[in-house]
C-alpha cells in the first residue's frame, strides 16, 4: 500500500486513474492505493465533466507516501474513458 495526500484544489472531489464512477475526496484528502505511478483529476460540474485539475504520483514504493497538489488545466479537456 502507498499513502497519497491530495492537498489543492481544497473542497474537491478528486478521481484516480480514470475511474469517474467512484470519486474520493474532498481534498484534502489521504487515498491508499497500491504501489506505482498514479494519476489523479478533479472535474468541473455537470453537464460538461472536463478535467480541470490533474496531478501524478510516480513509482511510490510499497509503504511509500507523498503529498500533492493538483495543477490547473486550461483549457479544461475531456475525460479519458
């Protein structure tokens, strides 16, 4: 297991790997997750969905942690499904 603290944009529901059907959050937030790289997205509200906050972890050993802030996306693109 790894430990990864999503800390900006505050308030937000963020999405792991591309799996829109199971938000967590709202950041701040701790995810657990399994070891490797990951990527995490927040979206901007219905109708639309676009990614507009995206970050990524990289190769975070087993009982690794690290902490980060998502970046902004402009202009906010679609989802990857």
């Amino acid at each position: 297991m790894i430990f990864i603290t999503v800390i900006e944009p505050r308030g937000r529901e963020i999405y792991v790997n591309g799996v829109y059907s199971r938000p967590l959050g709202p950041t701040p937030t701790v995810v657990v997750l399994e070891p490797g790289s990951h990527i995490f997205q927040t979206l901007t509200p219905r109708p639309e969905r676009l990614v507009d906050f995206e970050g990524e972890v990289l190769d975070v050993p087993e009982m690794g942690s690290e902490q980060i802030d998502l970046s902004a996306v402009i202009p906010p693109h679609p989802r990857d499904e």
